[in-house]
C-alpha cells in the first residue's frame, strides 16, 4: 500500500552499539547518531510507533556487549544496531489490537527516541499512572520483580533471620532490604560510598550498613555486622565478596545469587576459594532470572502499589536527562556512579 | 566397686592421631600403639565395651586432621588419641540395656581393636546379617545413605535427565550412579584410572565414563560426554572438575555438593571462576551432610536391603587387612588408590 501523503516523520536520536566490548565499556562503544523516522504504521501492519521516555540502565546489559561465545540466556547486541533494553514509552501508532495511541506501556525498546516495535508482545500497558512513569523501570518493573522473586521466592525467607545485600543501594538491592524489613529480618547491606550508606540506614531503613571500599578485610566487617552469621545473602556482586560472605554463613543458609556485577568487566575473571563452606555449613545457592518468573508479575504489582502507596516501600532513583547521556549512565552503573536506579529521561511526555 | 578378681583382659592395637596435619597427610601422622583393655563393664556404668571387626577410611576425615580454626560441622580429632570413625563391630559386654553382648553394630568407634563406648547412642543395631558386616560402612552406612539422600532430596532427579557424577567408583558415587539409573537417567562417571572406568561402565552399569587424568581438557571431556548438557551433577571432587561442569550445565541445573576432595588437602585451594553460570544457567547448588537426614535411614535400608538382594544395586569395597593398614588405607583415599569402598578388616569376628 502506498504510505499516506501527509506522511507524518521525525526525528530521531539514537544510540548504536559500536563493536563487542572487552574489559570495561567505554563511552565510544556507544554512538550517538540522528536519523528520521515515519510516524505513521504501514497499512496491514500489527506494529507500533513508540515515542521513549525513559531508558533504563541494568548491570545485565553488560552481557550483551560480549561477543557471543557461550550461548547466554541473552543474546548479544549487534555491532552497528541500536541499543535495546527496558524503558518506559507512549505509544504514537499502533496497528495492533491491543494498543492504541496515546497508551502508555513499558518493556523492551531501542535507545532512541522512537522506536518501531514490529512485535509487541515483549511490551505491558501501564496501568496505574499516579505513580512516576519512570517506577516502571525499577520498581515496578523487572529490577521489582527481581528483588521479590530472588528474595521471596529463592531465599525463603522466616522472621527473624538475618539477611545481608551487596549493591544494596542500587535498583534492586534497595527493595529487597525494604522487603526483608517488611517481613521482620535484620538486614546489613554495602555499597560504595558514604552517600550510598547514608540512604541505606535512612532511607531504606537498613538496621546496618558498611562502605565496602572502606573495609580493609571483608570477612571482619560481616563478622562485625553479623556475630551469629548470615542466614540470607542476596548476591549482587561476586568475586572477593562472595569468598568473605561464605565465611560468615550460618548453617543451612540461603545465597540468591542474582548478578556478580563485581566480575562482568574483568577479562579474568576472580577465583571463589571457599566453596567449601557450601558443604560444611549445608548452603544453597541459587541463581535466577526475572523472565523464568514473570507469571508472578501481576501479583508483584498489586503488592507493590499497595506498599507504595501506603509508603512502606520508598525507590531512589538517579536519573540523567537526555538521551546523549544514556552511554555515559550505563558506564557508571559499572564504576558505582549511581546512586540508586539508573535511568535515562529521554522525553517528558 | 571393686572390680572382679577374674578380670579378663585383651591386648589392643591402637591407631593415635599425631598432631594437625597440613597438606596430604602421610602415613607418620598416625601411629600404632598397643596397649591392654578391661573387657569388663564397671559396675554400674551404662557403656559399652566392643570388639573392632571393621573400619570405615571416609574422605571426611581429611577434615578432622586440620587444626580447628573454623568451627566446622565436624570436630577435630584429638593430637594423642584414638582416631575414630564409623566401623562395624560387635558387643563384647553392655552395660547399657538396649545392648547385650553377641549384638553386632555399627556407628562410631575407634580405630582399635577394642573401643570403650562410653555412650552408644550413635551405634544402631545390625538388623540383616545375610548380607556382608563390612557393607554397614558402606552401603548400609554413612555413604549409602549419603548418596541415596543427596540424589534424591537434593537433585530432585526426573526420568530421562542427565547425571554426571564425580569420583565415580567411590564408596558414595558408585551407588549414585546406579540409584540414577534405577531412576531412568542418563548418566556418566569419571574416575581415575582405566581399572575405575571399567567399573563404571561394566559393574555399575553407567551409560558411559572417562579417567578424568587423562582428559587434558575436562570441559571437552563433559561436551563429549553430555552434548545437550547436565541436568544433575553430584559433586564429590571440586576445583577445577566444577568448572567445567559450570560450562557445561543446563538451565534449571542442579548440583548437590556432597564434597570437594580434591582440595581437602591444598594449603591454597584451587579458585572456581565460572560461577556466573549458576545465574545465566539458573543452576542450584546446595551443600549437604547426612547426620541432617538420618531420620530418613530406616527407610533407605529397607530400600536398599530389598534393591541388593534383588541384585538391582551391587557394591565395589577395597578392603585392607589388619588394622595396621589403617592409616595407609586411609592416605590412600585422598590418592585415589582405592578401587570401591575403602575398609579396613579389624577381625573377622
């Protein structure tokens, strides 16, 4: 069918994966280019047109920047393509049923200003708006359902029990010490910095907290933390952290293990010494992903609403304004620059 | 009381735990003595007095060598006294009513000829006689139960799944392998030597098996063995074999570490560095011990009592004459000279 004749383009920031990365990514792996796009759906078609407003940043994304070699439960970018990941956008056209102009939906999309989505079913309706969009990306999206899947699901968690979270200040970390509060657990995080440890102990209400860049010996500073030992350890990190972490593990104890962001940029990757603990102390640990677990989104969101709402649940979010800083936003996610979940306002509404 | 003016006496052989041990124990390390013991019960006294007939050499015992710096699930032996462990033997008198003299046990005893118990709690009485005394340190003991409940409760093994295991032809893995095939998996073994793998694929019945020392590439072996993957692993061994197993995982995977003996006798443990697999490949890892699941052993032993006379499971022991080949049997262990379960014969009866 011939396009109509008024129709209707714009233009179009974007950001291109350069090339596979080794070590850490860098700013000139990512390139900020301007194209134009139509506006208007092809007739037949059951795509849309999303304008983007918020991109968000998330330690996975790293995985992506590799070159495929071991088949991962993500596939690779591809060099020269646009970036892609979760975000928050309104939909410009649809000529799919179950979108019409105007909606607002979160899920995958490009890192651009508008995106063609020829298959929408990656892409949920949002439902309730009396809450920042840009929850969508953290809280209320997968980050959120990560947090309670990994810590509910996989740690099963009792009253009482002690639960110590790396990374504890960042997307997901935040809300399971929030969770584990909520359900009567003591609950220790790190984080990398004097500011990041603050929010913990005042915002998030952590009974504890520790700088682990100040911390000469880890193993001491969980030991300090935690006497009795660790019951639950929510595993964002890796590396050093983890060897320290089985150390101070009670018998029986639980290890979600939901990212080791500590070994994503290291071309060698850090040796874990004290599996030994695993047997002797009788641990679990289990790794998972939010996409095995996605049937519990709904119930998710309801309680998550709920807890907002009710403010027993509190999200700190660093945004960066612009979609030229999405590079530079997803690069400090691996240095520590963040505090709290990364995001990229691209456009207000 | 006074004791009997006719008291019996018998000479005792006796195998003292030296000092700590770092590093591979040596032969050294233990020493034989001889001394004499009172046959007779003291008036009054709720103990035990039994005669050795056999000793079980179990890779754990490595652990009871180190000097105490961790509190660990297992106590450390004592510098100048009788080592101990599980055994077969038989009472000699009781002053314990659940006993009586002519009983045959099993459970805790000393490497002696004859052990003073002062308290039996850990000995169970030795039901079925008509299969061999030796298999109640093996089969019908600790390992059986350690490889029935590890495979069972720990692995949540379905029909048609893969299995690898680890020190394949020892006194826990050779029952593993063949309660996974009872079960209807696939499974593949790896050992040592030509004369193990043998075993494996001959006696035991594994679909396949390899000598793991002469694989220069362990993460190759496993892909060759295992095209699509292991869903189960039973993990005895440790460093480098678990990170070739990490590669060569499937999704959902589960790995019941039951040991790690490869590195019990490092002063610097080998590092594993492809734990990331455990959350690409959603890979539950969990420790255990068996005195957690001793509830479950009158249940196993009916099972297996029934399983051996039916001929659907059979058991490889590699049994040391003389309890003056006790330490070298047990040394020999953490070498991988036993070929089957090692036991040393104190006396036939």
């Amino acid at each position: 069918m011939a396009a109509s004749l008024t129709e209707s383009r714009a233009s179009n920031k974007q950001i291109i994966f350069k090339n596979y990365v080794t070590g850490y990514p860098k700013q000139e792996d990512m390139i900020l280019t301007s194209s134009s796009i139509s506006l208007q759906i092809p007739d037949g078609s059951t795509s849309l047109i999303l304008k983007n407003l918020f991109l968000s940043c998330d330690p996975y994304m790293r995985g992506k920047m590799s070159e495929p070699i071991i088949k991962s439960y993500t596939d690779a970018f591809t060099p020269g393509e646009v970036i892609y990941g979760f975000g928050v956008a309104k939909v410009v056209a649809s000529g799919h049923a179950d979108f019409k102009a105007g909606d607002l939906v979160w899920g995958i999309t490009g890192w651009e200003e508008y995106s063609l989505i020829p298959e929408p079913k990656g892409l949920l309706k949002i439902k309730y708006t009396d809450i920042p969009l840009s929850y969508y990306t953290g809280i209320l999206g997968m980050p959120g359902l990560t947090a309670y899947v990994g810590f509910h699901e996989i740690c099963s968690p009792k009253k009482g029990e002690t639960v110590y979270v790396s990374a504890a200040s960042g997307a997901v970390g935040q809300l399971v010490g929030q969770f584990a509060k909520l359900m009567g657990c003591y609950v220790v995080g790190s984080a990398g910095s004097k500011e990041k440890v603050d929010l913990l102990k005042n915002k998030f209400g952590f009974d504890d907290a520790f700088n682990y860049k100040e911390e000469p010996d880890l193993t001491a500073a969980l030991k300090r933390c935690f006497p009795n030992g660790i019951d639950i350890y929510f595993e964002n990190v890796g590396g050093k952290m983890l060897d320290a972490v089985l150390l101070n593990m009670r018998n029986h104890g639980r290890i979600a293990v939901c990212g080791l962001i500590s070994q994503y940029n290291l071309t060698q990757r850090e040796g874990n010494h004290n599996l030994f603990c695993i047997v002797t102390k009788r641990i679990k640990m289990q790794g998972f992903i939010e996409p095995d677990h996605k049937h519990l989104y709904p119930q998710f969101l309801e309680l998550a609403i709920r807890y907002i709402r009710e403010g027993k649940l509190v999200y700190v979010e660093d945004i960066a304004e612009g979609i030229e800083k999405a590079p530079a936003a997803l690069i400090g996610l691996y240095e520590g620059r963040n505090v709290g979940k990364q995001v990229v306002l691209v456009a207000k509404e």
